[in-house]
C-alpha cells in the first residue's frame, strides 16, 4: 500500500489569521470566527520548523464555534496526520472533526451530511451519522487526555467504506460507514473552553490497496525559505530589496517588499535554506507563494521545482484583479525527472515563479 503526499502545512509561514484566509483553492481555511482565532508559540506537537522561522502552531481557539474549514479535492479516500494537543475536555459531547459534501452551518454543529467525530468529558471518542445523529461506535473511556501530545491520524473512505481516528498509531475508534457522500469538506474544531492547537498537517491519497487500518505515521513539516538568488531573475524588485530573494523570504506576504511582472513567460527562482539533517524518507515537496494581480486582463501564475537545470511546474493558477493576496500552493511528490527526492535534491532545489 502507497500513500501520495496530496499537500502539507506546518503553519510556520502564517503570522495571522487573515493570512490564513487567504490560502486558495483547492485546499482552503475559512476562520468562521477569526476574532477568537490566533497563532500561539507553542512548544512540541511535533513541530519542526524552518531556519529562521519563530515556531508556531494553529490555535483554533476557545469557543464551540471556532474551528478551520479545509475543502479538499474528492478523491475518495482522505489520509490526514497532524499533531493534537487539547488543553482541556469539554464540559459535554462536542465535535472534533466532520467529513461532508457540503459545508456545516456553524464549524462546530452537526452537519446535514457524512460524519463527525466527537469527544466528551470523559476523554470518549464517537464517531456519528449527521444526518441520523447514531452513533457507530464509542470508544473506551479515556481514550483521549487533555494537556497530551498526539500525532493524530484520521482515514475516511466515503464511498460505503469506514472511518478510523487513532493517536499515536494506536486506533481509538473505527466504524464502517453504510453512507455513500461526495467527501469535500473537513471541519476541525475547537471544543469547549480548551485550546485545541494543531501543527504539521498532512494530507495523502493512496494506490487503493489501502485498509481501515491505514495510518499516516508522524510527519514534520520543515519549512525553507528563500535565502539566494537563483538561475533567473527576470521579475522586478519593489520596497529596497537588493535581490529578489530578499523581497519573498518572510513568513507572511509584505506590501511594502516584493516582486512583481508585466510581462508572460518572466521567470524568477529563489534558491532556499537546506534541511537540517539527513531524513531517510521525503514524502515531497510543497511549494507555497503569495500572489496578487493587480492589472486588468487576464494572468496566470506557475509554481516550479527545479533541481540542476530540470523542472517540474504546476499547472496554472489563475489569479483575479483584487487587493486580496492568496497562497497558492503545489506539491511534487517527485524530484524533477521522476526520481525520489534525496537530502542532496532538496538542498539543491530552487523554487520558481512564472508569469503566465
């Protein structure tokens, strides 16, 4: 059995909440309540982060109603890991995570299709129809600790398949599913009066030998930012930066220091911090960028992956005229010509921008 690296985010690059609204499709967080929203520095959950980049995790908050909205490309079946950690139970049941074909009214109610995982105040775990609200299954009793740690792993297959929640490796929960829905939507909320903070969120398809035993292992997200100039730098500086490099190595977008085209077919290419030891095994490699278009007419942007001379590129984002910023993000499982990625291919990567 494979599992394909389909997106990854250790939140690193985000420093507040209205950068995270502003991810764009396919994968996208929605703050529903972003006033009762913010980035903590947090310790642990299996964060690692980038070379000069303050540690963050997503902290979805203390209310009922907070949560993250992710709308995904339906595949099928969902792999997701990430790292949990919840400061306190709730006071009584509330929802952890939802699977629907359409969004849920409030992130943290019951949606009118697929399932939701909950969790009540004695640390059990139940995953639940929405639409019937029956529960298919209930977990042993504390299951699940506050002020604990986790890596936690979540496989959904929509079509009359099964659901599992595990932490750490070991299952808590899993149920077959008698429903057939169009996955698109996944909610995670925050519960009660705890904090619920997440960090180095993975997303994987998979070669469909795949079991409702199927689990994500722990993953860290490293993050590397640009910090040279790479093989073409054919898009203009604006704000003082001295190289093009210099105008994209934060962690958020600047409106003040950035590179910007008027042209098609103008490439830039930044090379980037290396990682910080030798992993044995890289799922893949997600490139992020910020982007506004800010004439009339219609532009495209393309993300590249480029090792020694040869690159991988995505297909095209269209962007509209607008002040909003976005993040547009694609991921190569591969290295550039269709090999695995190494610690030597990663080191030597450079990520593109073209204007298209």
């Amino acid at each position: 059995m494979a599992l394909s690296l389909e997106w990854a985010c250790g939140f690193e690059q985000f420093a507040a909440i209205s950068d995270l609204n502003q991810i764009a499709e396919p994968w996208t967080a929605q703050g529903f309540f972003p006033q009762f929203m913010t980035i903590s520095t947090t310790t642990g959950v299996r964060s690692l982060q980038g070379n000069g980049v303050t540690p963050k995790a997503l902290n979805l908050g203390s209310y009922l109603s907070s949560g993250v909205l992710w709308t995904v490309p339906n595949i099928g079946t969902r792999y997701l890991g990430m790292g949990w950690y919840i400061s306190l139970l709730p006071s009584a049941e509330a929802t952890l995570l939802q699977f629907t074909a359409t969004p849920p009214s409030v992130l943290s109610s019951a949606g009118t299709d697929g399932f939701r995982i909950t969790l009540d105040n004695t640390g059990t775990i139940r995953i639940r129809q929405n639409s019937t609200n029956a529960v298919l299954v209930t977990s042993s009793a504390y299951a699940v600790s506050s002020n604990t740690q986790y890596w936690l792993s979540v496989s959904c297959n929509p079509n009359s398949g099964w659901v599992t929640f595990a932490l750490n490796g070991t299952i808590i929960a899993t149920a077959t599913i008698g429903i057939n829905f169009a996955l698109q939507y996944i909610t995670i909320a925050g519960v009660g009066n705890g904090n619920l903070v997440i960090d180095d969120l993975v997303s994987y398809s998979t070669d469909g030998s795949d079991t409702a035993s199927t689990l994500v292992p722990p993953r860290s997200v490293w993050t590397s930012l640009p910090n040279a100039v790479g093989d073409q730098t054919q898009w203009s500086r604006v704000g003082g930066a001295v190289a093009n490099w210099a105008s994209v190595d934060g962690q958020a977008y600047q409106t003040t220091t950035y590179n910007t085209t008027n042209q098609t077919g103008t490439l830039d290419y930044y090379n980037t911090t290396d990682l910080p030891g030798a992993p044995t095994v890289i799922d893949g490699v997600v490139v992020t960028a910020c982007a506004r278009k800010e004439d009339s007419g219609a532009r495209d942007l393309k993300l590249h992956a480029r090792v020694n001379g040869v690159d991988d590129v995505s297909s095209p984002f269209t962007l509209t005229t607008g002040a909003a910023f976005w993040y547009l993000s694609a991921t190569f499982t591969q290295a550039p010509g269709s090999v695995a990625w190494t610690p030597s291919a990663i080191n030597l990567c450079q990520l593109g921008l073209e204007s298209a």
